[in-house]
C-alpha cells in the first residue's frame, strides 16, 4: 500500500535532484579545457549527466509502480538501466579525481576496465537473487527478491561503488595543503565533501534498508541537491567572496580576466590543465 504524501513527495525530490544535477552538468560545459585534462573533465560532467538520468529513472519508474501501471519484469528492466548509468557516472567520477591527483591519462583504460567489471557484479547481484515483485517503502519502490544477496559480491559492489569515491573525495581535500593557489583550495573544500556525502548517503541508505526512520527518508532525498549546490559554489564563488579572496569562476576562465583580490599577493589563475 503506497503512501502518496510522503511516496509522492520521494518522487518529486528523485525528480528534482535530477534537474540539479543536470544544470550542474549543464554549467560545467562552459568551462575552457586543454591538453589531457580534456578527456577528465569530460568524464566528470559525465558523472553528473549519468547520476542526474539516474534519478529521473528511479523517479520514473516509482511514480508509475506507484499507480499499478508497471508490473516487476518492467520495473526490473529500468533497474538494470539504472544500474548501467551508476557504473558510468562513478567511473566517470573515480577517473576524474584520480587524474586530477596522480595526472596519469593512462589509468582511463583499468579504471574503466575496473568499472566495467563493477556494472557486470551489480548485475549478477540483482540477477541472482531472482526478482518476484514490487514492494514500497515511505519513498519510492524497491525489487522484491526470492534469494539472498551474494555476501562477496555485495562487498565488491560497496568497495567500487562507494568506498573507492569516498576514498578518492578524502584525498581530494589533501589538496587544501598541497597547493597555495586560494581557488583550487576552495574547490576542494567543496567538491571533496559534495562526493562524500553523495557516497556516504548510498551506504547508510544500504545499513538501514527496511528500517529507515522518516526523517531520514527526506535526508536521503535532499543530498543530491546538497551536492549540487556545493559544486555550483566551488565553480562559481559568490562575487564578494572572488574580490576579497581573490578566487575566480569558469566564467573568468572561459574569458581569462579573473576578478581582482584584493591584496596584491594573490596569484593570477593557473593554466587550465590538471587543476580541479
């Protein structure tokens, strides 16, 4: 039996944080890019087109389970989808910070190999345990299954699909120490935790399967809004703080005239190749 007002307001939530994550892959396209840092920053916008199709699927496909109007063969059919689009938007996201630290171009090839290998043990994972039907939960529909998830393969799909982001975000912010450059370290401060928590927010909501609280239900929604807003403000500072700190935007890249700092000791903005 669904319950629509907070079923509905799941929907709606899953809806609007794909429309954030899209602009936000909308807005990053605007930033000038050359050399290796092509291909990463690439893969990075595609983190945030592939987990912004994400959420309009689960959306979707929970509206529509909702109403009676998709039986569980369907349902399980967009799960897949879904399950395809997580595995590019994480490699997309893994390489780009790993590139970003190491500035090794080479490493596109395993990781995407990597990854590869994760979409192939997810699908097994939901395969095995032979789907049977729908259930609902506060917010949104889930897979009902006859077999218990394979512990080992579990393991590997937590460790590729979260713990390995989470690890890549906690060396991310080392940057706040390795640089002097004042905009790489205000990048930093906000993308490292943007990923964490979209990551973090995926393994409590694993932990507390079958028995999240309410409230924790529109915290899990409202995460993915949360780490679009923190990218749009790593990317585009506010004025104010641009002019006192001396940091600059995608839009001052795009045009090469960042805004003055006030003082005279801020360096100028760094060529446009492995910074974040």
């Amino acid at each position: 039996m669904v319950s629509w007002p907070t079923y509905g307001a799941g929907v709606v939530m899953a809806v609007a944080s794909a429309i954030a994550f899209a602009y936000v892959g909308h807005r990053l396209g605007a930033r000038p890019v050359i050399g290796d840092h092509r291909v990463a920053w690439t893969t990075f916008r595609v983190w945030w087109f592939a987990i912004a199709a994400e959420f309009l699927v689960s959306g979707t496909i929970s509206l529509l389970a909702g109403l009676g109007l998709i039986d569980f063969r369907v349902y399980g059919s967009f799960i897949y989808l879904n399950l395809g689009l997580l595995a590019v938007g994480v490699f997309g996201l893994v390489y780009y910070l790993l590139f970003i630290l190491t500035g090794l171009r080479w490493i596109f090839v395993p990781v995407a190999a990597l990854y590869l290998g994760y979409y192939l043990s997810i699908l097994y994972l939901v395969t095995a345990q032979a789907p049977s039907g729908i259930g609902f939960g506060e917010f949104r529909a889930f897979l009902r299954f006859e077999n218990s998830p394979d512990p080992d393969v579990v393991w590997v799909s937590r460790a590729l699909g979260r713990w390995l982001p989470i690890a890549c975000a906690v060396a991310f912010l080392t940057l706040v120490a390795r640089t002097r450059d004042p905009t790489t370290r205000w990048r930093a401060i906000f993308i490292a935790p943007s990923i964490a928590a979209w990551a973090i927010n995926q393994e409590i909501a694993t932990l507390l399967r079958g028995a999240t609280p309410t409230w924790y239900g529109f915290a899990n929604r409202s995460v993915g809004l949360l780490a679009a807003l923190l990218v749009l403000l790593a990317y585009f500072p506010p004025r104010a703080l641009k002019e006192r700190w001396g940091l600059y935007s995608i839009a001052d890249e795009a045009t090469h005239v960042p805004s003055q700092p006030k003082s005279p000791h801020v360096p100028a903005p760094p060529p446009i190749r492995n910074v974040p």
